[in-house]
C-alpha cells in the first residue's frame, strides 16, 4: 500500500479487512458452491457488516455514515476484493447508490431515503437500467430516439406510471433502495427522456423473475424484475424529470469500482501463485528459481501495480479536480479487465494443472474476475465513449 493515504483510510482498510478475513473467508467457498444461484446472497454477512459501519460508509455522517470519499471507498473494496469479490461488491453498491442520491437528491429525500436505509442493518441497493432488448445501446446511442431502454414512466397527477422489465440488476429483490431508469420522453433520445426514481423495491406491481445462474460473482446476484402499472410519486424523482444522464454521471464520475474489484482480484491470484511457486518443487529446486516463473511473477505484479496506481489517481482527481476527465475512468476500468486476464493467463501457467481444480485456491478467483468484464459497460463500449474525449486535455 504505497499511496498515501490518510491514518483514518488505513483504518478503515484494516477493519475492512478484518471483517473479510474472519466472517467472511471461512464460509465463502460453500456459500459460492450452493447450486441455487438465489441461495447465494449472503444476508447475514450484510448484517454483521453494517454493524461495524461498512454497509453505511459512503453515506454522509449527518445520516448515520462515515462519508467516506472515493479514495476511502475504492480502499475498502480493493482490500475485502482480495479476499472475497461478492460479499464487498454487495457493500460497495451500497456506496455507489448512496453517493449519486447524496449528491443529487433535495433534502428532503436525503431525509427520508438516507435515513431509512442507515437504520435497517439488511438494506441494500441496486442501480436498474439493462432490460433484456436494450442494454449497451442504453449508453452508446443516446442521440437516437429509437434506440434505448422502453421501461415507461408515464406521468399521471401527482404519480408516474411505471411499465416494463429489467434484468441482469445486482441486489434487486434484495434492495430497499433503487436507482431506477425509465423513459419519461418516449420521443426524446436517452439523453433527454429519461428520469431517475428512487424506489423501495416493494411498491405494488413489482415482481421478481428468475436469479441469474452466474458462473462467478456469485455472493452478489442479479435478477429479473416487471413493473406492471406501478404507481410512484413525483417527490420520488432523483433530479430533474428527464435528467438521468446528470444523476448517472454522479455514479460513474470518477469511479475506480470496476479498477477496485479487478485489482484486487488479480493481486488474490498473484498471492497463490507466489506461494505456490515457493512450495512446488521442480527441477531440484522451489519453481521461483526458475527465470521463467520468476518472470511471469514479475510481469504479473507489474501489471497489478501499474493498475493500481493509476485506479489511485482517478480516486484523487474524482475527489480533488471538477475538471477530471471521464476517460480516466474509463481507461481505469478497460485496463484492469486487460490486467486481470493477463493475470489468468500467467496464473494458469505458473499454476499448472493445479490452476483449473474446482477444490484448487484459484478456481473461483479465475470464475469471478471472467464474470465482471463487462460490468458498467463492455470494454470495446467503454473505449467507444472514451473516445469522445479525446479532443480534451487530460
Ligand atoms: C455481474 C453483472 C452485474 C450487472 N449489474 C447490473 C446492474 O446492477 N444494473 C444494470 O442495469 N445492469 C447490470 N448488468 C448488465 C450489464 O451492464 C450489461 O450486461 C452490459 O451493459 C452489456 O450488455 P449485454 O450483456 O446486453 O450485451 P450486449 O448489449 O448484447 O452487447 C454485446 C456486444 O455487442 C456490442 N454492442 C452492442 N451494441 C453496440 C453498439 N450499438 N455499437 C457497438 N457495439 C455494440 C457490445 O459492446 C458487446 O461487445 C450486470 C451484468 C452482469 C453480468
């Protein structure tokens, strides 16, 4: 841990960590193995976790948080990543969802909705905008009318009208917090007709489809949900009518969430590797004698710390520069899913055989950091809007 970070964020590392190791690492490996992916999502590990204050950690001390910021935020789930992707991740989009409804609700929905959520140990969040025809295209065609999700939110009185499906969302079922996309202005393009809602999650005429059966990730599931005919106030809009795009660039400004997980995941399966190598005699001799291993050892932390470094800087210009540019974030979260196959590659090798057992240590490593790749977008999405940048200084 080279950057400088403050006593108070190494705290918060160090209880991050010792919450991770001692209630969530021993019993992992069964929660990950249950076949019901729906069975996978661990309540009671939320709960012990938010009674040390780290499901409340982004929300701002007024309302019962420690206000942490990116830095403090990006700290804590890079450390718990190397021990346990979903549990963290889980806690993490927790922070994610209360720091966009901190920065762009009025007060009085900071005082309901933050407060809600601070009291109830079990309350998580989910962010709702993939539905099963429109997805990447929710991002990369806003200026088309045609294109983009169709989930209606159709104003009536006082209340909007919500009709339509999602899927793929984190936590959803679980959530008592939602950051939920709808179209407002069918005849609008993404960028100008579609609004941000809060919801509970346990309006009437929402219902809960099927879990996704994922392959890694499976301590943080995501599931299908319809909305028929739900009725939702107008105090429950998150910024302005038809101006998601704002509140979305409150989530993803200067996020390091995806440079976070995927660092600390590859950086869990250097720390195999290293061990092994200095265990497994070949040759005569512990395989880290040996120039090829030793590179490979040597190109894989490379590549961790390098992302690393960077992932601190986007912290730094999120937390310190308004002028910070998105590319950043972007190249941030492209580059560590670049480091964290490479890290696969190298592992699988210097693991050998032993790299692709189910009961082997690295397993459900290499399952998650191949399930995230897309996570916020896909890379070659990612790098599409990155491009629009880059006629800007950095
Ligand atoms: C673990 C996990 C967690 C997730 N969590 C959430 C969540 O909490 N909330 C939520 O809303 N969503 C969530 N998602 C959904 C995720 O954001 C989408 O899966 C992702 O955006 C990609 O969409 P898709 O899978 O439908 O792929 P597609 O949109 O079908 O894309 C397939 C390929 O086509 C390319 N492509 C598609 N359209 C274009 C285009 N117009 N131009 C150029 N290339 C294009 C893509 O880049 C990609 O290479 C999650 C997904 C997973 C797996």
């Amino acid at each position: 841990m080279q950057y400088p970070f403050s006593e108070e964020q190494l705290a918060i590392a160090e209880l991050t960590r010792n919450f991770m190791e001692r209630e969530v690492a021993p019993v992992a490996a069964e929660i990950d193995a249950r076949p019901d992916p729906e069975e996978c999502y661990p309540g009671e590990l939320i709960n012990k976790a938010s009674k040390l204050g780290l499901r409340t950690l982004a929300i701002p001390e007024e309302y019962g948080g420690m206000g942490a910021d990116t830095l403090t935020k990006t700290l804590a789930l890079w450390t718990g990543a190397q021990v346990e992707i979903g549990t963290i991740k889980c806690l993490s989009q927790c922070w994610k969802a209360t720091t966009a409804l901190t920065k762009a609700a009025t007060k009085a929905q900071k005082d309901h909705w933050l407060t809600k959520f601070a009291a109830d140990d079990n309350a998580v969040c989910s962010l709702a905008s993939t539905e099963p025809d429109h997805s990447t295209e929710n991002r990369l065609h806003g200026g088309d009318p045609r294109l983009g999700m169709r989930t209606s939110a159709v104003k009536d009185g006082d209340y909007f009208v919500i009709n339509g499906a999602k899927r793929y969302t984190s936590l959803m079922g679980h959530s008592k917090l939602i950051l939920f996309y709808a179209r407002t202005d069918p005849d609008a393009p993404m960028t100008e007709g579609v609004t941000c809602f809060v919801l509970g999650g346990d309006e009437e005429g929402i219902t809960y489809g099927r879990t996704h059966n994922k392959m890694g990730y499976r301590l943080y599931p995501n599931r299908e949900s319809f909305y028929d005919n739900v009725r939702v106030h107008k105090d429950n809009v998150l910024g302005e009518v038809n101006g998601a795009a704002a509140v979305r660039r409150h989530v993803f400004r200067g996020s390091a969430e995806l440079a976070a997980c995927n660092t600390g995941l590859s950086r869990a399966l250097y720390k195999i590797c290293h061990d092994h190598a200095k265990e497994r005699i070949q040759g005569g001799v512990p395989i880290i004698e040996h120039p090829t291993v030793r590179h490979m050892l040597a190109e894989m932390i490379m590549n961790i710390e390098v992302a690393e470094q960077f992932m601190w800087r986007i912290c730094w210009g999120a937390d310190n520069d308004d002028s910070f540019t998105s590319r950043f974030t972007r190249s941030g979260k492209v580059f560590s899913d670049k480091v964290g196959l490479k890290t696969i590659e190298l592992a699988l090798d210097v693991l050998g055989g032993m790299g692709i057992m189910r009961d082997g240590p690295s397993e459900k490593i290499v399952r998650d950091i191949l399930t995230f790749l897309h996570g916020d977008g896909t890379d070659s999405a990612t790098l599409l809007e990155a491009s629009q940048t880059l006629d800007q200084p950095a």
